[in-house]
C-alpha cells in the first residue's frame, strides 16, 4: 500500500497521532503532562518580547491587569474550544467537518492554519537563528536558520511523545534562566522602583494591552483540540489550562515587564545578555522550540487534513512534517518569509471567527453534533459529513472583514463574539443548509498501552 493511501495504524499509531481518527481513550495522557507541554507554548521567547513591550509602555501594575484581563479572556477561549477536543478526540481541521464548516471547509481552514503556522515556523526560526548567530557568530544566520529548523522539525517528526520529551527538558530549563535573569538584575535596582516606576516609554493603554495578550495567543486558542484530544477528561482541560496558561502569562509575561523596567529595553537579546549573558539566549532558543515545534505539529495536521479533505488520500503525519519542515527550514534560511509577515498576520486575523463559529455550532446549534454523539462511545468516525456550508462560509468572511478593518476594541474578542453571534442567528432561522455530502473513511483507532503522568 503506498504512502498516500496508507492508514494510521500501517504508519505507526504513535508517532502519526491520528490525524484522520480519534485519538483512542488509550493513548491518553496524565493533565500535568499536558500541562507542561501548554506552558512550553506559551513560555517562550514570543511570551517574554510580549512582557517587555507590556513593561516599555505601562507601569507594572498596569501590565499585571493588562495580563489578567488578556489571559482570562484567552483561557475561556482555550477550555471550551479544548473541551470540544476532549470530548471527541479529534484534531482542530478534522472536527472543523462537524462543526460547521463540512469536509470542504474545513479544507481551507486546513490549508489557513498550514500556511500560517508553517510561515510562523519558518520566521520564528529566524529570530532564533539570529540569537544565535549574536553569541556564536562563526557560522551565518542562514546556517543557524537551518539548523535551528532542522531541529525542530526531527522533534516534531517524533510526534506528540517526542514533542512531550522535550517539553519536559526545555520548560524548566527555561523557568530557571528566566528566575536567574529576574534575580540577577533586581539586585541591581530597586524592587519597589521597578514596581511603583514609570515606564520607560510610555503610551500604551490597558485595554490596548490586554489586546495585545489575548490577540498573541488567538491562534493557540484555535488550535487547542490538537492538544486537548491527548487529555483524559473536560476537567483536565481545565486544569491544564489554568495552570499551564496562567503560570505562562505571569511567570513570563511579567519578568519581561520587570526586565524591560530595570533594561529600559524593550530588545529581549539585549534584556537577557544583560542579566545572564548567552547561557540565556541559548535557554531562550530552547524555550522557543516548545512553541516552534507547535507551529509545525499543527501546521502538519493542518495540510494532511487539507489534502484528505480534497483528494480522499491520506498521507502520513511525519512524512508531512518532515517535508514542511525542510521547506520552511529553507524559506528561513533564504530570508524570504521576512517579506511575508504582513501576509501572515492577515491570516491570523481570520482564526478568531472561527472559534465563534465552532463554539456557537458544537455547544448551543448542534447542527451536526448528533454525528459525533452517535460515534464517541465507538471512537470510531461520523459516516458521512456536509460537503460545504455556504452560510457559514459567509459568516466566517464578513466577521473576519469586520475585525480586521474595523480598529474598535480587540479585533480578536470582536471576530470571535461577531462570528459567534451571526453562526447563531444563522442556526436559529434555519440557513444552515448543507451542500453535498461527502463519505468519511474512518482511520484506525487500535487500543495500545495507556500512558502515566
């Protein structure tokens, strides 16, 4: 049997991560694993530049409720999109079939999330590259690009008990240089100062902050399912959530407000090198893995469903990824993903919307949930789901143009309550009407060996 056509169980069930099944009760994880790997996405370099840009324009008081009103918002978000993932086992582009948006759908959502995820992949690879290159400069950014992306993409190869190996080396790797930075430049300055201070460069608001924190992680919030159908149960969503979410946001968030306060910097490879010298950019490199290695796992899942979606085949996970990685690997290492950041951050602008969508459809429409109850007990997949749903289509668009060209509020919150808001009224006057429907080829969900804490 070719690659092509090759089921989950023939690849190996492990390290392929049912992208085209549910994930079996089985191969679940412990919470506090999981955990782990939820505060490596978020304890990274992007975390920290986020707390420093926070501390160069708002006091740290204004920062914290900057922090907290940005995290409760994203952590609302992330359980009940997770609960979805738990409940079914499935991954954000397959489920996206049952939420809405039908086989055709959730192929674009599929190829959205890809493109995006592996452009973040390749640019964040660059930032690390020149990290790098800032302590060891005998070899070009371009080499590092290669191979800082080379790394990541063998992690992800691994597939979600590799991605979880690493989680655990990295993330409290990172906690300690962090901590070490903190310590080390608060016993050069004044506690209380950097606390009561103003900031270096005022201009921000709190609102305008909070903004800033719940639109950076929007997209982790989307793709939660891919994570959360890894989890035992709703409540470990929970947990998970609060503990990896909120220790991410404050632990980092707010050191890179205290450094950006002692530094008067908000340029993080000048804030570390100050505190700890380059023992800390390589610990940050390390950190940025934990949310790279994200990047590619969820782009990955993202093309393989795409390419299911519209050809029927199913490739494997790893060889996917493997050939993803090394294009944006390449990308990385020729520069040209610099040239496309403004594209990628358009497409990041429409993944709010669809939460709205698959949260009004899942928990309060129910259009096609009857197909994922009647499947659930079985773990086996809905026999058939909608082709395309044109009004969902158009609800997605016009609440992606609204928070996008509309500068009212958080364009985040705004795409999501206004898609949330419009799918529901859709529901309600009855024009969810399916076009065509497409037969579902189930993937094998063998029972293996449950996993510990």
């Amino acid at each position: 049997m070719s690659a092509s056509t090759a089921t989950d169980a023939e690849h190996g069930a492990v390290a392929n991560d049912y992208p085209f099944s549910r994930v079996p009760r089985s191969q679940r994880y412990g919470w506090f694993s999981i955990a782990i790997q939820r505060f490596g996405q978020i304890s990274a370099l992007s975390q920290f530049l986020l707390g420093a840009a926070l501390g160069f324009s708002l006091t740290f008081w204004e920062s914290f409720w900057a922090i907290t009103i940005g995290s409760v918002i994203i952590e609302v978000l992330c359980i009940f999109v997770g609960i979805i993932g738990v409940k079914e086992g499935l991954n954000t582009s397959l489920l996206t079939r049952w939420t809405g948006f039908g086989s055709g759908g959730s192929a674009l959502i599929g190829l959205t999330i890809a493109i995006s995820l592996i452009g973040w992949f390749g640019i964040q690879s660059g930032v690390s590259a020149a990290g790098l290159h800032g302590i060891m400069p005998g070899l070009p950014i371009w080499a590092w690009s290669v191979i800082f992306g080379l790394i990541v993409t063998a992690v992800v190869l691994l597939g979600f008990h590799g991605m979880q190996w690493v989680a655990n080396l990295a993330v409290p790797s990172f906690l300690i240089v962090v901590g070490w930075a903190v310590v080390a430049e608060l016993n050069r300055h004044d506690f209380g100062e950097l606390v009561t201070g103003p900031p270096p460069q005022p201009g921000m608001t709190v609102v305008q902050g909070a903004t800033l924190v719940a639109g950076a992680f929007i997209a982790g919030a989307l793709i939660t399912p891919d994570m959360s159908r890894f989890n035992r149960t709703p409540a470990d969503v929970v947990k998970q959530t609060v503990v990896g979410l909120t220790l991410g946001e404050y632990a980092v968030g707010l050191s890179g407000v205290l450094l950006a306060h002692a530094i008067k910097s908000a340029d993080i490879n000048a804030i570390i090198m100050s505190s700890v010298g380059w023992v800390g950019i390589v610990v940050i490199v390390m950190g940025t893995i934990k949310i790279n290695d994200w990047n590619l796992y969820a782009g990955g899942l993202g093309f393989v469903n795409a390419i299911n979606a519209i050809t029927g085949k199913k490739l494997s996970r790893p060889v996917m990824t493997g050939v993803v990685g090394v294009v944006g690997t390449g990308l990385a290492a020729a520069g040209i993903l610099d040239l496309f950041t403004g594209f990628l951050t358009v497409l990041s602008a429409i993944f709010p919307p669809l939460i709205g969508i698959i949260l009004a459809e899942y928990f309060f429409i129910k259009r096609w949930r009857p197909e994922l109850d009647a499947t659930r007990e079985s773990e086996q997949m809905p026999p058939t789901s909608p082709t395309w749903v044109p009004a969902t289509l158009v609800v997605w668009a016009a609440a992606a143009a609204v928070a996008y060209f509309v500068p009212l509020g958080s364009s985040a919150i705004n795409g999501v309550v206004l898609a949330f808001v419009l799918y529901f009224l859709a529901g309600k006057v009855n024009l969810l009407r399916p076009v065509g429907l497409t037969v579902t080829e189930s993937g094998s969900t063998a029972p293996a060996a449950a996993h510990d804490e």
